[in-house]
C-alpha cells in the first residue's frame, strides 16, 4: 500500500532529475470547454511523459548496479531507460513490434536494450521471466509496484501545490491505474477537496466498469484504440482497491474526442500530447456533469510525427 | 532607457496574469546538439509567445481606461488583445491581410476588433495614424517602447533564476529587438556572465549586420521567410544602442534549420513552436562555436496546423 510518505520519499530521490510540470490554462480553451480547465503539462516531462517518475522512483530504489527489465508499449519504457541509464545500470525492454516508432526509437537511444516481441503470437510474460532469470535483471513492472505508484503520486503532490483550488475533480488518464492511484493518495492527504476520476477510452474503460461494480472486470481487448499508451487488459491489483476508496466514477472518451484534445492542446496550450496523454483533456472539454473547474493530467507527448500531422489535418 | 527597476516593476504588475514558463531540455536534444541546451519555453506562455509580457507591461501601465491600438502580424496582436480585454480596454489591432490565420482567430477571439490591410498597397502607419486620432486610441508599438520592453525583459529575470549556470550564450530571436534588449538588460544586472545573442533568419539579419556595422542597417525585404514573426525592416531606435553595449555578435539560421528546429522541439520538448519561434533553437543545434551550454528562448508556438503538419511530414 502506497503511503503518502512513501511519495514525499520518491519525490526527494527524484529532485534535480525529473522535472516539476507546469499546470498550463489558456482562455480561449477554458472558452470552449464552458468551464476553467488546468492542465498538468507531464508531456512535458523529462521522457515525454509520467512515467519518468515511476521509473525513476523504482530504479532509485534498487540495490545499487541492479540491472532492470521492463515490458511496455513505450512510455513505460522510456521512463525506465531514462532512469536506469542515470543510475548507470543496464536496462532490458520488452516492447510489441507494433508500438509507435519514435517511443522505439528513443527507448533505444536512451540505451536500453530493446526486445520486440509479437502481440498476437507470443506470450509477453514467458519472455520476461526466461530474460529476468538468465540475465538476472529485476522486473519494474508499469503500474502493480509500490514504488511505481508512490513515483507517479508526485504528479499528486504537485497538483495540490499548484492548483489554487479547493474543490474539483482531477481526470487522470488511466491504463493500469499507477497514476491515478499515485495521485488519488496524494490529494487524499493533501487537499481532499480534489478529487481523482479515471479516464479511459470508449471500450477499455475496465477501470470505470471495475469501480462501477466493486470487482476487477477485463477489456474485451487490448488493441483496436489509437490511445496505445492506456489499453490495459484489467486493473492493477494494487490500484484498484485504492480507487475504489478514494476515487469517484470513472469516465471514457471516444478516440475522437480524444484526438480533438490532441488538436485542441496544439492549438490552445501549445504543447505535444500523444492520443491516449489527452483523454482527460479530452474529458475536460467534452464531458457532462463536470464542475465549473476540473485539472486534467495530460499524460504523454510521444506521438509518432504522421499520426500527429494527420490529427492535425482532420481537427486543427 | 529600460532599467531593471523598471523590469521588475513589470514582473510585479504581471503577477498572476504572465505565465512563469519552464526552462526544458531534453537528453536526447543535448545529444543531436553535442551540448546542453536549455530552452525557455515562451510558446507556453499564455498567449502562445512572450508578446503576452510586453502587452500586459504596456497596457498596465496606462491610464485606466484607455483604449489601444497595435500593429502585427500576430503575436504582439494576441499580446495586448489579452491585456487590453483583461483591462477591459478597447483594443483595436492592425493586421497584415496575409498573417497565419490562426493567429488573425486568435486576437478576434480575445475581443479584439482587427483591421486588415494588404502590406504591398496600403499605408500601415498613416492607417494607424488615421485610427488612433479618430478612436482616441494610444499605440502599442511592437518593440521601440520602454514599457513593451520592460515587460519582454522579464523573461530575462525568469532566465537568471532559472538557468544554474553562470557563463553561457542565451540565444534570443529578434525582430525589431525588443525580447533582445529587455532580456539583455536583465541579464547585465543579475547574471552578467550569461550573454545574449540576437537570432534572425538568414536575409533577414538586419540587428546583426547593424551590430558588426555600427550602424542601423536595412533588411532589402520583410517577406520571404517563413519566420513571419520576426520579420522587421531595420532595428529599433531603442533597442540597437543597448544591445551594442550589452549583446554578442548576432547570429542567423536558414529557414530550413528553423523548420528542423520546429520538428525537434515536437519530437524531443514535446512543445509546439512557430518557425521564428524557433530560431535560436536552431542556431543552438546548428551553428559552430558556441559553448558548451546555451541557453535560447522558444519565443512563441502560434502556428498554423497545415504548416505544422508539412513540417513533420519533411523533417519528423
């Protein structure tokens, strides 16, 4: 279980290596949404995306010289690369031949080592335990790990700092549900008005269904969305109970209205989100029901340049 | 003169309207560089450049009430537009029939009125001339102000804070010059081992040529460039004499080098920035002997989506 002090701890080990993200606004957004709309930038992040903390956090918290192994779509991968070249031992990833290019890309040009593997025909989890066993490298799995969480929780203590509000929901993307749960345990402690609601995309919401129902509940699948960086099969073990104590109703977002977020964060707020970093955005300016003020966490900006040209030309 | 009271004194009106932007930079970036880069990410700035300080510097400095009127082809227009409406002051902007679309929305939208006139027929200063007499409206000049300049110079206040080092270039791109002073400026006074250099696209280098000559020299055209934001006939009559004093010999990049600058800040800062937002980018990644670490201003992302999306389509 994730404390808050466990977050305070991760958010001293990062200082001076994982950067403190702006909580960015513009008029002419908050205009369109009908509401006033924050947003905590982590695309702006060190690796282009949170995950940078959680990585960070766990590889930080390794004996030193503990080579690591890690198995994400990409971010993930980033995260851990980043911190475990820093930290100056070696990183395995384990990365389906089908994630974006440019997250490929600089996975391996942080230095890792980078595994493909076919989604469809091999099993990810057989390959992770034969390489962490013949290679002796220690799992950081991307969100079921306490220090993950109390890594991407920091994202948490910073929104409580910098939001200037007492009362309001916080959309947080959400795959696995590290950050949410990171952060829902950070505003609980740290201003409780703030509230922490997931955001998933139309047909992978297994977290919304999850809380919905008081039990972990599966996606149907895990492909077949352009927000690559959330589609998770089902809960984490770990997160879920957290955000079933401290989280409201989950939301989702059609891949539309996601990629309208995209485009719209372009225009508005100037930065790079990929599709599945803008569902809370998305959210924020697209759902009902919501307050007069919500944050949303924009989670990611590695997007591959087409993807990003062609949302442009539909949305922009 | 612009002193550094007189910046401070800005920074103090601006409180909690201006934007505190980051200083990013990015492992990978530092890599393709072969040094550190650090990057004052003024396209978030909330009205997408640093026009927004120097607007609200001038507009706050006025006698309440009074009406403005400025002359742009975007980002010093969307400037005072946000100040003039956070004011609420009439603000009427003269703008080239031919400026980005995006940025022509964008002052309309902050409750503007835009005139448009065809640079190759019309007389923009005597049709400013015209309107400022009938409306009883004061002129907000882009650059050749004390207070516009006070305002852009505290970017420069931002930078000595922010910057961790005490020896290095700070790369600024300039117009008419108006960033270039006020950052100069400040930095003479709180950080004088950090020096600045004036940025401009090649043809187009009117302050660097006037720099090496001493003298006040013309640019043979202000179209031509993609850099449409820092396109200005000659230097400011109060800018070139402190940047003599104070300023590096000035540097200039190609257009090609501005739209690489403009896909590398996509894919590695994860920011949107226009093409003469992103000259000092380029000129840290690609001109030779500079230091071992530059500082350069991101000076504005207001660009149009096609453009954007050609950009990564070439260089992404």
């Amino acid at each position: 279980m994730t404390t808050l002090a466990a977050i305070k701890a991760a958010a001293a080990r990062m200082e001076g290596h994982v950067r403190r993200t702006p909580l960015l606004y513009a008029p002419l957004l908050d205009r369109l949404a009908g509401r006033r709309v924050l947003v905590k930038a982590e695309c702006l992040q060190v690796t282009g995306s949170f995950k940078a903390r959680g990585g960070w956090a766990a590889v930080s918290a390794l004996p030193p010289g503990a080579g690591v192994l890690a198995m994400s779509s990409g971010n993930h991968a980033q995260g851990v690369a980043f911190a475990a070249a820093a930290h100056g031992v070696p990183a395995v990833i384990l990365m389906p031949s089908d994630a974006p290019a440019v997250k490929i890309a600089n996975t391996r040009a942080y230095g890792a080592e980078v595994v493909l593997y076919d989604r469809a025909t091999e099993d990810r989890d057989a390959l992770a335990a034969r390489l962490s066993e013949k290679r002796g490298l220690t799992l950081v799995p991307p969100f079921d790990h306490p220090e993950v969480i109390a890594g991407q929780g920091t994202v948490g203590l910073e929104i409580a700092d910098q939001a200037g509000v007492d009362r309001a929901d916080v959309l947080v993307p959400c795959g696995g549900g590290g950050l949410s749960t990171g952060v829902a345990v950070a505003l609980a402690a740290k201003a409780p008005g703030l509230r922490v609601r997931t955001v998933e995309p139309v047909g992978f919401d297994d977290m919304a269904r999850s809380l919905a129902a008081g039990e972990a509940l599966r996606n149907p699948a895990t492909t077949g969305s352009v927000c690559d960086a959330i589609l998770t099969p089902s809960p984490g073990k770990l997160t879920l109970p957290v955000l079933q104590g401290l989280a409201g109703p989950g939301l989702a977002v059609t891949d539309e209205q996601a990629l309208q977020a995209v485009a719209l964060a372009f225009t508005h707020l100037r930065v790079v989100a990929e599709p599945g970093g803008a569902v809370a955005l998305a959210a924020a300016l697209f759902a009902p029901d919501l307050g007069d003020t919500v944050i949303c966490v924009l989670s990611g900006g590695n997007v591959d340049p087409g993807l990003f040209a062609e949302t442009l030309a539909r949305f922009g």
